[in-house]
C-alpha cells in the first residue's frame, strides 16, 4: 500500500469517525433540547385538586390522547352535588400550538352511588413545557348537567358554572429502587 493511500484511508477513517462522534453527540443534545410532553405527569391545580395524567401521541406528532385519574378530588364539587360520590377519569385530546404549547380539552361525569350520572364537566386549557419535567398551564372549566342519553355536543348546551384556574404538572421520574441488605 503506497502513502497516498495509507493517508486517504486515514482521513476516510477519521471523517467516519467524526461524523459518528458528533452527529451521535448532536443527537443527544438535540433530544435533551426538544422536550416532548408525552408521558405520565403529576398535577396539582390552585384548588388543590391532584391528579395523574398519561399522554399519548396519536395519529400524527401533533395531536393525541389524555386520561387523568383523580388523587385528591372533591367529586360534590364544594358541596353542589352532595350526592356525588365520585367522578369518572377525565378523558381527553390534545393539540400541538407550537414547539412547546399544547392545548386541550377533557370530559368527566360525576356519578351518584347507583352510578347515574349528576353532572357532567369539560375543561380547556393551555400547557407549556417549562422545562423537560416541568408544565404549567391555565384551565377553564364547565360544568353542565347530564343530558340523556350523554352526548358530547356541548355547543348547544349552557354551563351552569364555570371556573379558571392554573396549576402545574410535573413528569413522573423512573426510579429503580433495591432492597436494602
């Protein structure tokens, strides 16, 4: 092998090499730059309610599927129901608005102890990834009475109420625990 060709399969080894090293390198801190809000998260909203939420991506990148489950949550809704005696999970979609602002909206009944529903209650809102773990938001919510049979045509409907509020989601951390010895 002459040196002319000792020195060209070294320079197409190093910019193999390099194209390797940095495009692996600008991958990761792309990924660590590009926050994505799809995975489980813990909220808390101003009323104090707490819940977990799990979000999906569905037929594209830029919409998908929500469903919370309530922790912490007063299913009379400060006593206006009083025979509530739970709300189902909230059910919802989501939308991309830009790079890291998300709109959505949910619905929930609550359900008296036979399993009839009382009301029904959709709420809106905006979230924006503050950071990869972190996702404020602001939310409106209405509530309405239960239509039969239930639909989700709330367009022609009147709200009995409505509230706002904002709150916070954060991302559930994967931690691998071990027994101790």
């Amino acid at each position: 092998m002459g040196k002319r060709q000792v020195l060209r399969c070294g320079i197409v080894l190093a910019a193999i090499f390099a194209v390797t090293v940095f495009a692996g390198s600008g991958s990761v801190m792309a990924a660590s730059k590009n926050c994505s809000h799809l995975g489980t998260w813990h909220g808390v909203v101003d009323s104090g309610a707490t819940y977990m939420v799990t979000i999906t991506k569905g037929q594209s990148t830029t919409v998908g599927q929500m469903v919370a489950e309530w922790i912490l949550w007063d299913p009379t809704l400060l006593g206006a129901f009083p025979d509530a005696v739970r709300t189902t999970n909230a059910i919802g979609v989501w939308e991309k608005v830009n790079g890291n602002k998300f709109k959505w909206t949910w619905i929930a009944y609550g359900l008296d102890g036979f399993g009839q529903p009382l009301y029904t209650i959709r709420a809106s809102g905006v979230s924006s990834l503050k950071d990869c773990d972190t996702m404020p938001f602001t939310y409106v919510t209405q509530v309405f009475l239960p239509t039969f049979p239930p639909t989700q045509d709330f367009s022609t409907q009147t709200p009995i109420a409505t509230f706002c509020g904002d709150g916070t989601e954060t991302r559930m951390q994967l931690v691998q625990t071990t027994c101790p010895q």
